[in-house]
C-alpha cells in the first residue's frame, strides 16, 4: 500500500480540527470568537513542547513506562493544556458564560492532541502506511478526543468558578484539574494494562469511554443552564 505522506499528514490532522469543531458548536447560545478558538488550539500545539521537555526531564529518573504514562504524563500534560486557557482565555473578556471553559480547554486540549497525533502517526508510517491508517483510526475515536474530555472537567471548573465566589473559586478549579489528571491516568493505565490484561481493554472501551462522554455532556449542560438563567 502507497500512501503519500501529505495524506497521511492530513488524516493525521483531521481528528483534531473535527473535534474542536464539535466543541465548538456546543456552545449554542453565545459561540466564542472563530479567532480566539484558533489562538488557543494554536497555543495548545506550542505547549506541547515544554511539556514534552518536562516528561523527558522526569523520563531520566523514572524508568518505568507505566508511571511515565499513567501518572506523570497526565499530570504534566493536563496543566500545561490548563496553563494555556488559564494565561490566554480565562482573563478574556470573551470568557463571559461557564461553557466558555469547556469551549476553550477543549481547544488547548485538541492543540496539544493533533501535534501528538502527528507524531504517533508518522512514527507508525516509519513501519507501514497500514500501520499509520490504523493508529488514525483508533487514535481518532480514543485519544484524540480523550483529550479534550479530560480538559474539559478542569474547562468546566474554570467555568464554574469565574461566576462563583472569589473565595470558593481555588477550591473548584483545583478540584477539576485534579479530577482532569486521574481521569487521564486512569486511561493510560487502561491502555498499557490492556497489553497484558484482556479485561483491561474491555474496561476502557465499555466503561471508560462512555463514562468519559456522559461525564462531558452533563457538564456542558450543566453550563449551558447556568449560562442562561
């Protein structure tokens, strides 16, 4: 099979602008600026790397995969996507309803996604163009929007909180970052365990999975009620 690495480069691309577009329509009430969207999925891709550079730092004292993926990627990769939306979207005046955060953390989120998206595809290309199709697929309908759902629980704290009481605000975004990194720890151990243990793979497509989009769309209507009482 003879696939042009332009297509693959598009394939690999696709997953994450689809997304931020599916994001993006949920807010139907008050959709954010087209351009501040793009700055912040543009931000999103940037970070990726100080945050590799972080996991590379830990990845010389950490030798187990499992750790590195399960615990210190999610920590590391979940606040570099909040940092962006903190820095560059929080204090926006755009920022005015609480689905705004989810609209945003999940466009940091996809930023970061398609870059890392990118790169496992052209790794899987060095084998095989068929293995590149494949890892499109999979990381299509898993990973790249797992992202943005981990995001978007720390993207709805930070929604919550911006119309709340000052005083209750660090405890909520706290609590949602939080929430953020064990939920994407939760799916990486799934993913390393599902190498060696069957049920674990039944686990993150039957349970995981689908608790992720129940979780993310109550939380979006949850901030679209709030965001027009």
């Amino acid at each position: 099979m003879v696939v042009e690495p332009l297509v693959i480069l598009a394939l690999a691309l696709a997953p994450g602008v689809f997304w931020a577009w599916y994001f993006y329509r949920r807010d139907k009430f008050e959709p954010e600026p087209k351009a501040l969207i793009v700055k912040i999925f543009l931000l999103g891709v940037l970070v990726t790397f100080p945050v590799a550079f972080v996991e590379g730092f830990f990845g010389l004292f950490i030798v187990s995969p499992l750790i590195m993926g399960a615990v210190i990627a999610p920590i590391v990769e979940e606040y570099g996507k909040f940092a962006v939306v903190r820095r560059f979207a929080y204090p926006n005046t755009e920022f005015d309803e609480p689905m705004d955060g989810i609209v945003y953390a999940a466009a940091a989120a996809l930023g970061l996604a398609t870059l890392e998206n990118i790169l496992y595809v052209f790794t899987a290309y060095l084998t095989s163009p068929a293995l590149a199709l494949g890892t499109i697929a999979v990381r299509a309908i898993f990973s790249v929007p797992g992202h943005a759902l981990f995001a978007g629980v720390w993207g709805y704290a930070l929604g919550r909180a911006k119309f709340t009481a000052a005083e209750r605000r660090p405890t909520i975004v706290l609590q949602g970052l939080l929430l953020g990194m064990v939920l994407h720890g939760i799916f990486n151990f799934l993913l390393f365990s599902a190498e060696i243990f069957a049920y674990a793979m039944a686990v993150f497509i039957l349970v995981l999975t689908p608790g992720l989009w129940i979780l993310a769309n109550r939380n979006i209507r949850r901030a679209l009620d709030h965001g027009h009482r």
